[in-house]
C-alpha cells in the first residue's frame, strides 16, 4: 500500500499485515519506552546528497518542467476527445454509472497512474453534452496512493496533480544516479511526498476544508490497538493535513497523538476502505490489478506513468460503456448499495 512497498500477491498478503501491524505496537513500544532511540525512516541511506534534487522537486512544484507540462497537455486532450467519442453517436447512450455513488481506490504507490486515468474520464463523462448529469460521485475514500490521488485532484485539481506527478518522473531521470537502487528510490519518494505533502498545505491552506466529508483517508493506527482510523476534516492548523496525507501513505507517522502507517495494512485484503453506511453504490478501483511491473511502485518512468495513464483512460470508458472489466482481473468493479462490506472488501 505505500507508496514504496513492493506488491505481493493476495496469499503473502495476510502475513505480511500481521508483520507490519507488530512492527507498528513495536514502534509504539520504542516511542513509550525513555532512551530508546527509533530509527526513523526520514534518515537518508549512507552518502545519499539530496540537497539538489531537493531544490529541484521544490521548483518543479511550483513550475513543472515543460515536458511534463506538454505531457499533461497530451493527456487532457486525449481524454476530451475519449469522452466526446463516448457521446458522439448518441449523448443519451446508457452507462454502466447512473445516480449518486462513491469512489473507493486502493493502496499502490505510483499505479496511481491508472486511476489518474480513469478520473480524467470520470471527471468528464458525468456531464452529458446537454448539461444534464449522467452521474455524481459524492465522495472519495482510499488508502495510501488511493487515498493521496482523490485527496490531490479534489485540492490542487486535475492539471497540477497530474504535471506533479510527470514532474517527478522528469525529476527522476534529470537525478537517475541517485535513484538507482531500490532502497535509495523509496526513500526519495517518501522524501519528496513530505516536501510536497506541506507545500500542498501552505499552498492550499484557504481551501483545504472543502474536502471535508469528501475525501476520506484510510490510516492504520494504533488506538491504543491497530485500527483503521479515517480522517475526512483537513486544516493547514498545526499541519493537520499533511500528517494526515503522509499517514496513509508512509510506513511511519504521527498523526493526532497516534503512531500511524499505510493505511492499506488495516483497510482488508485487497486494501479498499470501503464505505460502511451504505449510502451509495462504490466503485472500486484496485489499483494492484493494472498488469505493470512491480517495480513501478517506487520508481516513476515517465513513459511508463504516461502509458498507465492512458491505460486508465482507456478502461475507464470501456467499463463506462460495458460495467465489465475489459481485461477480466477486476481492477474496476462496482460494489451495490446493499452489499456486505464489513471486510472492506464488496461481498
């Protein structure tokens, strides 16, 4: 789930939970216990010198470099032009989404891009070409990359989340020497989602709230228990918001007195945080179930963002036309009003 763990399959799955929980009540213990010293993740591997491409990512956040810019353009065209094919032959064309619903995204790291794609769709088929609304969707709720992706686009909008992110693969190729290990690369997206995660907030203070009860982020939290804790109020007081968007998304943070990580770890199986009152029918997108390499996770490509993008679009009309997945492994499914979610996973 976090932006830089490696995927494993469903049977690896719940073990590794179990561990991540007792590496969380053990982190919990070294916080409690006077004189133990934790080994936070924010320390850079040996040699690691990241003072430029800090200062790098920090301008390209304000000023994206123009290839990304041209990329995002490219995207946003191919989108307008996916969705007007949609209505072209009839505007009234029935979909598979019809009324209010919910969006719920699963954890991922940088298979973000696959939902990246399919918001640029969502976004745009809910308006027939009359004006009349086709659907609406009332919130967003996810873990990790599924939570950090709805909370981007709902503040910063389409067009500067998605230069971001083809900002950062630019900035990864711009420092390719630095990110060519593993562990190096995890560490520096962290890294550079902390920078980010308190620009958004400075940036976006006036407007933060209007995500509230909107976007709902999945943390895993210890309370004093590991639990799913889900924040839907965001404030720039006291970094509210940044702990918040970090805590699902990072294998440490403190969020509102708690020691918190991944939301994914405690958001079932299939790391979905699902709605539990149901209100509305959930569309989930399972974001380990795009068919790319799993060391995508914590390295941007940008070719390789850029085609998953377009991979997402592309599904996301499909499955608009269909309701069913156009390559059978469930990435995009539709869960009803009325069934059983309490494993977060729709039964």
């Amino acid at each position: 789930g976090t932006r830089t763990r490696a995927p494993v399959g469903q049977d690896q799955m719940a073990p590794l939970k179990t561990i991540v929980a007792a590496l969380t009540v053990g982190l919990s213990v070294s916080f409690s216990t006077p004189g133990t010293t934790l080994p936070l993740p924010k320390e850079a591997p040996t040699g690691l010198r990241t003072d430029d491409v800090d200062a790098t990512w920090m301008e390209f956040l304000d000023t994206p470099p123009q290839e990304a810019v041209d990329l995002a353009t490219e995207l946003t065209d191919r989108a307008v032009q996916l969705v007007g094919d949609l209505f072209a032959a009839d505007g009234n064309v029935e979909l598979a989404l019809s009324g209010d619903l919910d969006v719920v995204v699963s954890g991922g790291g940088n298979y973000d891009a696959y939902y990246m794609g399919i918001a640029m769709v969502l976004e745009r088929a809910k308006t027939r070409p009359d004006g009349s609304e086709a659907y609406a969707i009332q919130r967003h709720a996810g873990a990790s990359a599924g939570g950090m992706m709805p909370f981007e686009l709902a503040l910063k909008f389409e067009t500067t989340t998605l230069e971001s992110h083809l900002s950062y693969g630019v900035l990864s190729e711009q420092y390719a020497s630095l990110y060519k290990s593993a562990l190096a690369a995890m560490y520096l997206e962290d890294h550079h989602w902390r920078m980010m995660a308190s620009w958004q907030t400075e940036t976006y203070a006036e407007t933060l709230s209007n995500l509230d009860n909107r976007i709902f982020l999945a943390l895993s939290c210890l309370d004093p228990l590991p639990a799913l804790i889900k924040v839907a109020n965001f404030t720039a007081v006291d970094d509210q918001a940044t702990h918040a968007f970090m805590a699902t998304g990072t294998y440490l943070e403190m969020y509102d007195g708690m020691v918190c990580s991944d939301g994914g770890t405690m958001s079932g199986s299939k790391m979905t945080p699902l709605f539990q009152d149901h209100q509305r029918p959930q569309l989930i997108v399972d974001l380990m179930q795009t068919g790319y390499p799993s060391s995508m996770v914590y390295r941007v490509n940008t070719t390789q963002y850029y085609d998953l993008i377009k991979q997402g679009q592309d599904e996301a009309i499909e499955w608009l036309q269909t309701g069913v997945d156009p390559r059978g492994v469930d990435a995009i499914t539709l869960c009803p009003v009325d069934a059983d979610v309490k494993r977060n996973l729709c039964e």
